[in-house]
C-alpha cells in the first residue's frame, strides 16, 4: 500500500520532516517514490509547506495519508479556503 507521510530530518533535539508518499513497507528514513511538502514543529508560524496539487493526485490514486499528515492537510485546507 502507498502512503503518505513523514520523513524524520534534522539533528538531535531539533526535527525536520518532509512529507514524502512511500511504499508502507519502507523504513521511516528509507527511500520515498515522491516529496509533496515540509513540516517543521520547531517554528511557530508558517511551519507547513504542501504541494495540494500533488497530494490530491497521490491520493485519488488511493494513497492513504499517516494520522498526522491528515491533519496538516485538513489544517492547510482549512487556512487556504
């Protein structure tokens, strides 16, 4: 199955992720087919960056979202409408 959801980035003490469709088989950090955003917890504002075109695409093609990247998109549309 296809999934979408995070990539842990950055150091120790200060996370990074990118928001990347993958195979659910694959290891957190493994390989990814595709990047669609950022998300960075250690800003306060501006801290989510979604390509929604792409994501739309990924999951019209039946690619099922992580908890947690279902919320940013739901928190993206909400402040995009």
């Amino acid at each position: 199955m296809v999934k979408i959801r995070l990539r842990r980035e950055g150091t120790k003490d200060r996370p990074y992720y990118k928001v990347v469709v993958t195979d659910s088989r694959a290891r957190r950090e493994g390989a990814y087919i595709e990047q669609v955003g950022s998300y960075n917890p250690m800003k306060d504002e501006d801290n989510v960056n979604l390509d929604m075109e792409k994501i739309d695409s990924w999951l019209s093609k039946g690619a099922q979202p992580s908890e947690t990247v279902g919320n940013l998109i739901k928190k993206t549309r909400k402040a995009s409408a």
